[in-house]
C-alpha cells in the first residue's frame, strides 16, 4: 500500500510550525521573532500565527523581555520516558478545545494494518458522539472517517479495502458500487473536507479532513445531529483551520 502524498494546509502549517520549534530549540537562551523568521525562513506575515498556536498548545513560552523559549509541552512530548500517555493527553485536550469551539464531537482516526481505529474522541451531553450502530472498521465506505482514510491510499491500497469489507447499503443514502464511490475517491480534492449526509447513520452529518503524518495515514473528524447540517461546512472548514495542532502533536 502506498500513501498519496497530497498537500494539505494542515500538513504546511505543521510543517512551518517545526521549522520554529527547531529554530527555538538550537537558541537555548532564548530567540527573538525576527531570529526566528530568518532562522525558519518564514516571513513575518506567516510567523505570528504560527507563535501563537505554538503558544497557545505550550510548545513555546515568551520570556519576560520577549524572547522565545521551548514550553513545558514540547519537553513533556520530547522524552522517552511517558511519551505515548503524553501525546494522548496533549491530543484530548487539543480534541476538547476543538469540540468547544466548533460545536461538535470530534475524532481522530488513523488506518492501522488495513483497518479503520477511531483512536480518541472528544464529545459532551450537548454534542453527543455516533452512535457506532455498526463497526467504523466494515463501514469505511459510508463515514466521513473512512473515505478520508481511503482518499490517502493508492489505488491499490483503497481496491484492496473494498475487496475485504463488503459495502452494505447502511441507509438509502449509502454508496455500494465500488466503481462509483473509487470514482469519487480519486476525484476528492486533498483540501476539501470529506462528508457524510446521512451515508452511515440517519439523522448524522459528518466530516473529515487528512492529518497524514509521515507514513501514517490519519484524519481527524467531526460529527452533527441532522437538524445542525446547515453549520456542517463551516464547521468543518474550521476544523481543517485547527486541525495543524494535531498533525503537530502526532509529529513531534
């Protein structure tokens, strides 16, 4: 199987975003905003947003007469020893954040040896999650989560898929032809929001957008009970916005 390396705005901003974080940890003593533009290479325009979702997730902190220095968080995601719980924790509180400020219940997904693992989640009594009514890993073909994760997979790799999970028709909305829905696969534009209307679940609007990390297929994802699905698209434009702070914490 072999990833469709496509780029996404996440994956930019992430990337520009480590380009920082090693400019900011080679100037022990601290940096200031103009070292760190010529040091990264961004422009000014790009760097003070990139600082400030770097502060805002902990990775750096500003010292007192302004300079930049390495935060607790990129220490915290930096050792050996705790890691894996760290990054768990640093993606669940990035998860409640982004469920507060989108309005809906979020996800991350990643496609482990073939198969499709809803890893965290984040979701409240007013923004309730999916009910997962049949397994997320045979229904790939009518989820936001799913065709996100097949849209990052060769052709190969999404024939493969399909060739092991039957489609069964979940709702009359539900896409069963292989042949249309690797159609419309290979046509999904890599920076536009994958969506759901009611495919796996009536009553549920969904949608996804690529946190592909190296060779780790990912997607982080939102959910909406139908009467909210005028907000779906703007809510998962936002979505896409925020998504960076995941990809980064899954990179560091």
């Amino acid at each position: 199987m072999a990833l469709q390396h496509k780029p996404t705005a996440p994956r930019h901003s992430a990337q520009d975003a480590l380009r920082v974080l090693e400019t900011v940890t080679r100037h022990t003593s601290g940096v200031t905003a103009a070292e760190l533009g010529r040091g990264s290479g961004l422009d000014l325009e790009r760097l003070p947003a990139l600082l400030r979702m770097l502060r805002r997730e902990g990775y750096v902190e500003q010292t007192a007469d302004g300079a930049y220095v390495t935060g607790e968080a990129l220490a915290r995601l930096g050792s050996a020893d705790g890691r894996e719980q760290a990054v768990r924790d640093k993606l669940q509180r990035t998860l409640d954040r982004l469920r507060d400020s989108v309005g809906a219940a979020v996800y991350i997904s990643r496609y482990v040896d073939g198969e499709v693992s809803v890893t965290q989640y984040a979701d409240s009594p007013a923004m309730p999650k999916v009910n997962e009514w049949v397994d997320f890993k045979v229904s790939a073909h009518a989820t936001a989560v799913g065709k996100s994760l097949l849209t990052q997979l060769d052709h190969a790799g999404r024939r493969d898929h399909l060739a092991r999970h039957r489609m069964a028709r979940l709702t009359s909305r539900t896409i069963t032809s292989d042949k249309l829905l690797l159609s419309r696969l290979e046509s999904q534009p890599p920076t536009v929001p994958v969506l759901d209307l009611q495919e796996y679940a009536v009553g549920t609007v969904c949608a996804a957008v690529p946190i592909t990390a190296g060779a780790s297929v990912g997607c982080l994802a939102l959910s909406l009970p139908v009467e909210h699905a005028h907000r779906l698209r703007e809510a998962a434009d936002e979505l896409n916005r925020n998504a960076a702070p995941v990809l980064l914490s899954l990179t560091i």
